[in-house]
C-alpha cells in the first residue's frame, strides 16, 4: 500500500470521525439547551472547549477504529499462529527492508500519540502518567482482541508495543506543551507537572524510539551489501518438520560471486515507460500513474495497456487488455507450438530484447519463456527469464521481463550446500507457520536474486515438494 493510498484512507475516516464529533456537539448542545436548561431548569453552564474536546475525542475514535479494525480483512495463511511474537514486524522490516513496513511500524507509534496528548489535556485525573500510559496499554490490548475474536486480523505484540510508546511519546509532548504555556502565561506550576525535570523524564519514550530507530538505520546503512528479501523472519518448530529425499549435499564453503544492479529512480523508470509505449505507438495517461515503494505503474491512453516497472532491476510486466479482455468477443485461443523467431519477432515489436543463446521453451499452451543464465554480452552478465502469451496476429496478451543486467562485483564466503540443508532442516527458511512441514528434496542449484541496496546476491535454491506439492525453499548462500 502506497503512502497515498494511506493518507486517502485516513482522511475517509477522518471525514467519518468529523461527521460523528459534530454530530455529537449538536445532539449534546440540543439536550443541554431543550432537556436541562427548559425543562429541566438548569443552571449550570456549558463549557465549549469541553463541549469541543469531546468532539475531537470522538472523531478521534472513530478514526483509529476505522484503520484498525474496519480497514482489515480476515487473516489467512496461519493454522496455529494468529498472535504474533515480540518484534515479529521489526525483523520482517529488517530481511526484506520494506519502506512499506517500516511505515507500518512507525504509523503504529503515531497513531497512538493524540491519545497520550489529548487524554490529559481534557481529563485531569489522566495528568497522572501512569493513568495515561495504562489507558493507552489498555485500548490498545481491546483493539488487538477484538482483531483476534473477529477475525479482523492477528494479535500482533508488536501494535500493542508501538500504541503503547506512541501515547507515552503523546503525553510526553502534552507535559512539554504544559510546560511552555505556563512559562509563557507565568502560571504558577501545579503538582510539578510542568517542572524541568518532569518534563525531561517524559522525553525519554521520544528519546529511546528515535535512538532505537537511528541504531536500526546506522547499522543498515553501514554494512556493505542490502539484506537477501529470502531471509527467514522466525524459524520455524523443526520438531514439525520431516525431510526425504536427497540428503547428500557438497560439504565445501565456496567464495561465490555477487554482482551489481543498477536501480533505477522513478524519473528513470517513467522514461522506460514512454520507451515501451512508444514502441506500442501510446503514451502515457498521466492521470492514471501510481507511484510504489517499489515500482512505477503506468497505464497507456487510451486504456489499452498496464506497465509496471520495478526499480531494483528495471523488470517489469506488461499487459494487453484488448488482446485480453477484448470489448466485442474473443480474440482467440493462444497459438501453440510456435516457432521461437516467431515469438522473438513478437517481443521486439513491444521492444523487449532477448539474448540471442538464451533457453527457449514452451511452459504451457500458448506460453512462453526465455531463460538467460548470466549470458555475458558486453562485458555486461544478463539473468533471469522472460515469458510471455503469444495470440498470433493479435500479437502478445502478456509480457513478464524478470531478465536482470549486472556487473560483477565481488566474491564473499559463502555456506556450502550441506549448510544449507541443514538450515531447511532447522526450519530457518521462509514458509508460513503450519502444523507439519513434509520437505522431499530433489536437487539444488545456485540461484540469484536483488537485494535491498540493489546487488545480485546468490542462493542456494532446493527444488523439492512441499507438502506433496512442487516448489522451491531458497536458503541465502552468503555467511
């Protein structure tokens, strides 16, 4: 999810949370003038900016409701594990260094500091930080449960550590905001809420969330290549795992290659875009152009065409929807057993090249694929594969280029091949947490892919069955 797509869908909240908070101040300022003042003869007065902090609350309410527990769908994928451990998020963050979940994470303390700032403002038995820090534990443990009983989601550790910091990080800033306005009003101080010391001591939630963080990217930014996205984030309970199949793997540590990608920005990969559009006689609707973390969309105008170009490599999909999902019937069936100039002559019409030794093959009726095993060409090593679905005249429904351009970098010391079996033995690899693992491994092989500072790092990738099903378990090669 994009950080605009984030922000449109917090403001639809906020558009809700502002809708019942006025809603409230009108219905509550009806009851007040009609109920107690005319019938029931009352003499007290209104306050507004109590009338107006509850307002805020309630809206406030509804937001954090809406994004937690609306927003979400039902969990999926997990048999046993629907609460998730301490710091479960932090290091899916770290392996796969996801701008998304890094968001996600620090989304979770902000979220949370309006009600450390807003609870004390307006309550004055909240100005007891253990108060404010409890209510904020609490309402945010209500808010995991509920996703849990409901099936809303799964119990993350981690949201009720985040919440938790978030509103002692809000009541940190309402003891600084004390501070300043009696500074300011020369207010005498009240129960040394406001005192120098009070409100140092209330920094210290702020101070450790902007070290912690500081550390986390101190220590990223200073190791030399990106983290391998095929890391494991928790190991898995190896007492549940059951491995056949081939055992006899090289003992031998090698000192294997990593190359160099070069990443592209989004300015580069839009010039991309209007490459292969041209190359379709298009252009690009501007109107339509999504901006990810971690690739570029772009839909052609008229809506014929979707491009999405991936920055780390430059790989990218394309699709034909008129080819596809034509407006007046059929195009057609794809056209089986074609000859491979015939498919290259149709790939170069939508300007994608292929190595000319690259391994061709029909994978299915109608589909299919080049694979490039570091073709040298220029000095320049080319990888990975490229398919496509061919229709004849009608030319290609769709065009998946996943080929890589790298230069050597250098050799790291790897684990051997035995290392690694091992580690799938020890349930340190990737797979969603299930009541029993059966692995049947066949054979392994060396296999690349881009890391989170753009470098082509090796693996080492088990062909297997996975619970009697085919795939693949890639295990990281370098120590």
């Amino acid at each position: 999810m994009s950080i605009w797509e984030l922000f449109h869908i917090g403001m639809a909240y906020l558009k809700s949370g502002l809708i019942m908070g006025v809603l409230f101040i009108l219905l509550f300022f009806a009851g007040y003038s009609v109920v107690y003042r005319k019938l029931g003869k009352g003499k007290k007065k209104l306050s507004f900016a109590r009338l107006l902090w509850w307002g805020v609350w309630i809206a406030y309410l509804v937001v954090v409701i809406g994004v937690t527990l609306l927003l979400r769908g039902g969990y999926y994928g997990y048999e046993n594990a629907v609460i998730q451990p301490l710091f479960y998020s932090y290091r899916d963050a770290w392996v796969h260094w996801s701008a998304a979940a890094w968001r996600n994470i620090i989304f979770n303390f902000c979220m949370f500091v309006p009600l450390g700032f807003w609870l004390p403002l307006g309550l004055k038995s909240f100005r007891r930080f253990w108060k404010t820090y409890l209510a904020g534990f609490g309402f945010t443990l209500l808010i995991e449960i509920l996703q849990l009983v409901t099936q809303r989601g799964i119990f993350e550790l981690d949201d009720v550590l985040g919440n938790t910091v978030g509103t002692m990080i809000g009541y940190g800033l309402f003891v600084l905001g004390e501070f300043f306005w009696l500074a300011v009003s020369k207010r005498k101080v009240q129960g040394g809420h406001a005192s120098v010391r009070a409100v140092l001591i209330a920094q210290i939630p702020l101070a450790l969330t902007i070290l912690g963080f500081a550390v986390i990217l101190g220590k990223y930014e200073r190791q030399e290549l990106g983290n391998n996205p095929n890391g494991y984030v928790e190991a898995l309970d190896k007492s549940l795992i059951t491995m056949s199949g081939r055992d006899d793997f090289d003992p031998t540590e090698p000192a294997l290659p990593v190359y160099q990608v070069s990443p592209l920005s989004v300015q580069e990969a839009r010039e991309k875009g209007e490459e292969i559009f041209g190359n379709l006689n298009t252009k690009i609707d501007e109107c339509r152009t999504i901006i990810y973390d971690n690739t570029l969309v772009l839909y052609s105008k008229p809506s014929r065409y979707s491009l999405w170009i991936s920055y780390q490599g430059g790989g990218y999909e394309l699709t034909d929807f008129q080819v596809l999902y034509p407006e007046a019937g059929a195009v057609g069936e794809t056209v089986t057993g074609a000859e491979e100039e015939t498919i290259r002559k149709a790939l170069l019409e939508v300007g994608a090249s292929v190595p000319e030794t690259a391994e061709f093959a029909e994978v299915q009726p109608g589909k299919y694929r080049f694979i490039a095993d570091m073709i040298e060409e220029q000095g320049i090593k080319i990888n990975g594969t490229l398919t496509c679905d061919y229709y004849g005249e009608f030319g290609l429904g769709n065009v998946r280029n996943g080929m890589v351009s790298c230069v050597p970098y250098k050799d790291f010391p790897a684990i051997s091949e035995q290392e690694a079996y091992e580690k799938i033995a020890n349930g340190e690899f990737s797979y969603l947490p299930v009541s029993a693992i059966a692995v049947a491994v066949e054979s392994c092989e060396i296999k690349y892919n881009i890391d989170s500072k753009g470098f082509y790092q090796p693996n080492y990738c088990f062909t297997c069955a996975v619970n009697g099903e085919d795939g693949e378990i890639w295990i990281p090669a370098l120590k």
